[in-house]
C-alpha cells in the first residue's frame, strides 16, 4: 500500500527501488513460516536480515553514512517499513531497540566516538540491545529510580536492580539510566549509560510471562563497573536522555504497529467470516468497528509524518507525541480481540496447535502489555492534560526536594 500522503518524485523512485530490491532479497519471506521460528532461529535470522539489508544501506535509512546508515530522510525510512511489512521479515525487539531507541539517544546526545563505537555495529546487525529503565519501585515514576551509580575516578560502579527489560537475555548492550547524585531532586541527579551486558556482576534473570514465553527480564547488578567513555551525555543529563528515548520508543509503538493490526487486513478477513447467509462484514456492528479503527490508523500515520516532517527541520517533537502510542495500543488490543471474536477463539484449546490460532492468541495476550509498556495510558493522558492542554499538574510533595531527603 503507497503512502497515504503525496508523494515526491525521490521518494516514489525510492519506493520502486526498495521493492525491487525486497523482490529480489526478501522472497524466502513472503509468506509466513510454516511453523514459529524458535527463539535462537528468530534471533538468528533477524541478525542475518538486518546484514543483508546493511549491506544495500536499508539497515538504517536514515542515519548517517559514517555508521551504515544511508542519510536519507525519516520518510525515506518510512517507505522502507511500509514495503518491508508486505513481508514476514524477521527482527526481533532487541534488533528494534537498537535501531531505534539506543540509536536516537546516542546520535543526539552522544560524542562521535561514541556514535561510531556503539551504533556501527548496530546498524549492520552485530548486536542487539535492551532498556535498562523500569524499577520494582520506578515503573510510571521513572525518576523515583534506586539504582545507584558512584563515580570512583574514570570509572563508575553500579549496583541496583532493574526489571520488565524486554530481550535482556540476548543483548549485547543495555541503556542504562541511574542515580549519580542522590543529593539532588530526583529529576535532575540522574545519569545514562551504555552498559556491556557481559560486564561481571551483571545477572539476567527470565521472567515467565503468560505468553508461556520470557521476553521480561529482571536484571541484577552487583558491584558492576562502568567506564566513563560510556556515559551518553554529561553527568545529571540523564532524564533528558531518557525523554529522548521514551519519545522515540512512542513514536516506534504508535506508528509502526504488528502487522496484526492493519485494518485493512481486518476488513478482508470478515468478509471472509461467513456469519449465516452472508459475511461478518456484513454487520453494521462489524463495519462500525474497523471503520473507526481505519480512522484512528490513518490519524496516527499522518501524525507520525507530520512528526518526521518536525523532526528533520530540527524542530522538537510536539507536546501531543503520547497521543501516538495511546491510540495505536488500544486499537491494537481492540483489534486483537476482534480477530479472536471473528474466529471464535476463546484461548482454551485440546486441540493440536494451529499457527494462524497461537498467532492470534499470542497477540492478544501481547497486546495488554502494549498499553503499560513506554508509558501507561493514564502517565500518557497526564501528560497530555499538562503539557499540550495546560492543565494544572498534579500536585508534587517531591518537587524540588533533594532525593535523599525523601522518605523511603
């Protein structure tokens, strides 16, 4: 499917070229697989697609070429996500943190050694990251954080614990933020790091989810050492760090959706469900349903472009950037729930597994973790209320007041 918008005469010819090139390169996926890759295949996989397309410079379009990366526009990788989705491609979300997330904080906070060290191989799909944010008692109030950096002269030592770090078992680097300055407002005494997942002290441990599978991960560090070569930015800038990190994972998460939740293939699949004499489609309940879900998906794509517009003029993103993330996993777990509706899945099964069902089920359960995973719908409609409607804030008894002074 084209962009929705208007396109220019580059970026229709990048378009043709990116399909040809997917044609030619991508053809072993364009169907499904027969059955799920195993967590080993799919990393596997995704590290060898992300090194065929480094090597025609689609593993990042839009970064530099110093790194790999093409130098094109945000809408020139766009084009390249919309055709690739036509395919079953394999990346898994450590890939995607990468590219994504580590890549936005680094290029803008980083030195150029650092941005070469750390985002060359990412870009030709060497590595793989994880977010190392979330707290048992720092999940919506990131800056409330314990874990503790102390600077012991061109090193610092980390001790502390993390939790929710989706594909930590499998990253090669971890973006780090913790406390460098206790003696400071909780904002402002934080530090970010890029962290060696191998670096000892540093303990993974699986969480089991109700997928049946272990993409969480609590993460234990003990006594860890951490040079100051891998500080991103100067010490105290973390939170400005973590704001450019959270702000590209919601934009990531509002405008690049599964696959699952096109609505267009929505549309074709209840005209395919017979229901009685004719198709669910048929339902005027049914088509109200993707009818407002087609809307809402076109809002956030033509949002998002509007946000890369911003973005590549240097402009800063726009105080309704929540409003990305909020609308796509909502409709995304609406969305999945219609599909379980649709084929009258109930998610209890004796039956030998089916792909098409286990996919389904599998994204349906997935989908609730959407809505609390870089911002919680209701941190997401504060922010909203505050910063883009100028609503009076919540009131703060912590505001201003130095973290160890806090109680608990």
């Amino acid at each position: 499917m084209a962009n929705a918008v208007e396109e220019t005469e580059a970026e229709a010819a990048f378009r043709t070229r990116v399909r040809e090139w997917l044609a030619a390169n991508a053809a072993e996926y364009a169907a499904p697989p027969a059955k799920p890759w195993s967590e080993d295949e799919l990393v596997e996989r995704s590290h060898a697609w992300q090194r065929r397309k480094a090597a025609t410079g689609f593993g990042a379009v839009s970064a530099p070429t110093a790194i790999g990366g093409a130098g094109l526009g945000g809408e020139m990788a766009n084009i390249l996500f919309q055709e690739e989705r036509r395919y079953h491609t394999p990346t898994f979300i450590g890939q995607s943190i990468g590219l994504n997330m580590s890549m936005a904080v680094i290029l803008k906070h980083g030195s150029p050694e650092q941005i070469r060290r750390f985002l060359t191989p990412t870009v030709t799909g060497e590595v793989s990251w994880c977010q190392l944010f979330s707290e048992p008692a720092a999940g919506s109030d990131l800056a409330g954080l314990r874990t503790r950096a102390v600077r012991d002269g061109d090193r610092w030592i980390v001790n502390g614990q993390k939790v929710w770090s989706s594909w930590a078992h499998r990253a090669a680097y971890g973006i780090l933020l913790a406390r460098s300055d206790p003696s400071k407002p909780k904002h402002e005494g934080l530090s970010f790091f890029v962290l060696d997942m191998k670096t000892p002290g540093v303990e993974v441990r699986p969480i089991r989810q109700i997928t049946g599978k272990s993409d969480f991960n609590e993460v234990f560090f003990t006594d860890v050492v951490i040079p100051d070569q891998a500080r991103i930015g100067a010490v105290g800038e973390g939170w400005a760090c973590a704001m450019t990190v959270l702000s590209a994972e919601r934009h990531l998460a509002g405008g690049r959706d599964e696959k699952v939740a096109q609505v267009r293939e929505l549309i074709e699949l209840a005209r395919q469900t017979r229901r009685g004499d004719g198709s669910a489609l048929d339902s005027s309940e049914v088509r109200a349903k993707v009818a407002q879900w087609y809307v809402e998906e076109q809002g956030v794509r033509h949002f998002g472009a509007r946000v890369q517009e911003m973005t590549a003029a240097g402009q800063p993103p726009p105080p309704t950037m929540p409003l990305m993330k909020l609308v796509s996993a909502n409709k995304l777990q609406q969305t999945t729930a219609f599909r379980m509706d649709l084929r009258e899945f109930t998610g209890l099964f004796d039956e030998p597994a089916e792909m098409e069902r286990d996919d389904i089920f599998y994204q349906y359960m997935w989908a609730a973790a959407r809505r609390i995973a870089g911002g919680a719908d209701e941190v997401l409609r504060n922010q909203l209320a505050e910063r883009a409607l100028g609503m009076p804030q919540d009131p703060r008894m912590d505001k201003g007041v130095p973290f160890d002074k806090l109680p608990g």
